[in-house]
C-alpha cells in the first residue's frame, strides 16, 4: 500500500511526513534512537541536562580535533572545513510557530470565546494533573515515541484499525444511548403549558 494516501497529505507532504511515515528510514531511526538515549541518560542514569549538553559538545570537540589533525593520514584523504548552520528557513519556521502559538493564547485568554478557553483550561488542568503522576521525561519521550512510530503504524494498518475504531464508536453510541435511556429518560423536567 502506497504512503501517499491522505494521512502524507495530513501529515505535510514533506520532510516531515517523509520522517514521521517512516519513508526516510535514516532520519526517523536516528530521531528515535537520539531521544531513546537522552531519556536514557536523563531518566535511567539520572544524568542532569546541563552536564549531559556539556559532556557532549566536549565529546563532539575532541572528535573534531582528531578528525581534523589525523583524517589525513589515516584515511589519506583532506578533512572539509566544519561549517555547521541552521538554514534560515528552519529559524524562520522556528519563530513563526511561536509567534502563532502566542497569538492563539492571546486570542484564547481575551475571553472571547468562553468554549475554547474552558476546553483549554481543561486540557491543561488533564495535563498537570498527569504531570503530578509521571515524570516529565517519561512523559516527553513517550509523545516523541508515539509520535515518531503511530502514524507510519496507521498507514501501514489502516483499514484494520479504521475497522476497529469503527466498531468502537458504536459501542460508545451504543452506552450513550443505554445512558440516555437508564438515566436522562427518568429525569423530571418541567413542561410548558399552553
């Protein structure tokens, strides 16, 4: 089955979705395993962050200089000039999802539309509540996990799992109306007179 279905189109038909479908294998492998090892470090080891971004650049040092001091003679060939930056796109996207994500808060807490501040609040209070019972790295890299493996998951199992979410759907609609006619049904309500 092809992954240029609508979950690609969903997903951004690009880079992104190239990663996230598993069609890149390179990138979508070295993300997961990147992740797997910081919450290892962070998590299992109980390294702090700060030591463990400083032990790392310091890593990445040495093996520069070794790199560029013997690359010659070992694999007779002239190391390149490093050169590492972000593309300006990259800073660009970076700092427009920001900018989005404070204007829609700014649209959310002017009180404009009371359904979508309480569905907010809501869904931040679900989330502290959750944040008081699992540790924030588990949490984080549990998202990137799921994040990273269920869509490629859905596309390469979709009618399976479209069948199974549809059979759960009827089930709810199934008690909501066993709800509805237990309990809603005997509730008293006032009639108006003509």
């Amino acid at each position: 089955m092809s992954m240029h279905g609508p979950l690609y189109a969903i997903l951004g038909g690009g880079i992104v979705a190239d990663i996230l479908l598993w069609k890149d294998k390179k990138s979508a492998a070295a993300i997961l395993l990147g992740s797997t090892a910081l919450w290892f470090f962070l998590q299992v080891l109980e390294y702090h962050f700060v030591s463990l971004l400083c032990d790392t650049l310091m890593l990445f040092m040495a093996v520069g200089v070794l790199w560029c001091k013997f690359a010659g003679r070992i694999f007779n060939r002239m190391p390149s000039e490093i050169n590492i930056q972000l593309p300006q796109s990259t800073c660009i996207y970076f700092f427009g999802t920001v900018n989005w994500f404070l204007l829609k808060f700014c649209e959310i807490t002017s009180g404009k539309n009371f359904k979508i501040l309480f569905v907010a609040m809501a869904g931040l209070y679900m989330l502290s509540s959750i944040g008081t019972y699992i540790s924030s790295l588990n949490l984080l890299y549990t998202i990137i996990l799921s994040v990273g493996t269920l869509p490629a998951l859905y596309a390469r199992y979709e009618t399976q799992v479209d069948a199974i979410a549809a059979r759960c759907i009827g089930v709810v609609k199934n008690l909501c109306k066993l709800f509805e006619v237990k309990v809603l049904d005997k509730i008293p309500r006032h009639r108006k007179l003509n």
